[in-house]
C-alpha cells in the first residue's frame, strides 16, 4: 500500500490507502493558531490564522500525516437514512422501517420509525421527521425550564454544527443541534438547561454552573456521556459520499 500523502493544487487532497479525502481549509480570524480536526461530516479539517499562508498550513498537514490517518481510522461508518437502519431516539433504539403500502409520512409505532411512500423520498423525509420532533423535544424543554427561572428566549434555531450542541445569543436565541434528539434524556434536558441558563449568565462562572445544577441534577453524568458518547452521535443521518 502506499503511503499516504497530500496532493496540493486548487483542490488539496490527501490520498490514504487508495481514497481521497479532501482537506477543508477555513481561514478563521477567531483561531489564534494552526489546527486540524476530523469531523465526521466534513472530513479533514485544516483552520488557518489570519497570518498563516496556505503553504505554511500545508506543510502542517505534511508533518501531521500520520495523526491524520490514525484518526481517519477510527471514524465510525456513517448510518445513513435507510430501510433497517437503527436510530437512538432520546437514547432508545428504533429501526427506521420502508412501509410503501401504509398512508401518512413518518411516524413511530412500536419501537420502529415508519416511512411511507416511495424508497426514493425515504432518507429526506426521515431527515425532515428528525429535525421536526428535535425541535418539539427542545422547546418544550426550553420552555419549562425558561420559566423555572423566570425568563424568556427570542426563539430556537436548529443547526448541525460539528462541534457544539448548543449555543446562546447575545439577542437571546438559543441554537441546538437537532442531533440532541439522539442522547438520552438526561443529557438532552442537560443541555437545554445549560443554554437557558446562560440568558442568565453569558459565561461560565461559578454562578452559572450553581444554576444550572440547581436546573438539572446530574450534570456530571451528563456531562461524561457527551465525552464518550457524543462524536459518535455525528454518524447518523450521514451519506457516505459525503465524507469524500
Ligand atoms: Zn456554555
């Protein structure tokens, strides 16, 4: 096999073990320094300072090769939307089931998640489902928790960033990632309770962990089942062209 190695030009590529992956160079004013990342959408990730030329940031990846690789490795294989595939829905295993022959759209019956229509529409009305109950699930739980504390939100957005599950803005919006549909409760309402506790507090102080414990017990526990679990989660949903 050949070694792998970094094809330059308008495209840079990394070639590994006869694939190509491409490299997503984003030039950040936020990043203070050279970083590379593997995200299991987007693939291999290079952030530039605004300082850094493209042949310096090139030449990281070079040294960084074998990283690279290792951790290519181990990126688990997308689950795609189809026939027979297994989504944790508040952490609970349902098999997304093909039923052609029933009326409707996508609904859950029984541990399963039932797509009507033709196979064709099956991955984008899953998706649509997902995002549609994501946002039930979300809100309602923003909305309680919004009123334990006596405050309110501006609205949610629903996103699918790569490295965050939530966020809160200075105008008040509270950002999610649709993929906290696929955690288990506890870790969900965890989240959301974080959010809302920042309309309170925009940063991380004392004051702010000793609220949203207050909020939500267990926050350690939460808080560890994101460190094992949480990448993984980004799997789902995923076509495997994507990653290329
Ligand atoms: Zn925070």
């Amino acid at each position: 096999m050949p070694a792998p190695r970094l094809v330059g030009g308008p495209r840079p590529h990394l070639l590994v073990a006869g694939r190509t992956h491409l490299l997503e160079i984003r030039r950040s004013a936020r990043s203070a320094r050279l970083r590379l990342r593997i995200d299991p959408k987007r693939g291999i990730v290079l952030n530039l300072p605004p300082r850094v030329s493209l042949k310096a940031g090139l030449a990281f990846v070079e040294r960084e090769l074998d990283w690279i690789v290792a951790h290519l490795d181990r990126l688990p294989a997308p689950v795609p939307f189809r026939d027979g595939a297994v989504l944790p829905l508040l952490g609970v295993p349902h098999r997304i089931t093909h039923a052609p022959d029933r009326r409707g759209f996508v609904w859950r019956e029984a541990g399963e998640i039932l797509v009507a229509g033709g196979a064709e529409h099956l991955p984008r009305r899953v998706r649509d489902w997902t995002r549609k109950v994501a946002k039930e699930e979300i809100s309602h739980r923003a909305e309680k928790y919004a009123a334990r504390i006596g405050t309110s939100y501006s609205g949610i957005t629903l996103r699918d960033p790569a490295s965050r599950w939530g966020s809160c803005s200075s105008t008040g919006r509270l950002n999610f990632s649709w993929r906290l549909l696929l955690m288990p409760e506890e870790v969900m309402d965890y989240i959301v309770a974080h959010e809302v506790a920042h309309l309170r507090h925009m940063d991380h102080s004392a004051a702010f962990w000793a609220l949203v414990d207050e909020m939500h017990p267990g926050v350690p526990a939460a808080r560890k089942w994101l460190r094992i679990n949480g990448a993984d989660l980004h799997k789902y949903g995923v076509e495997p062209e994507d990653r290329l």
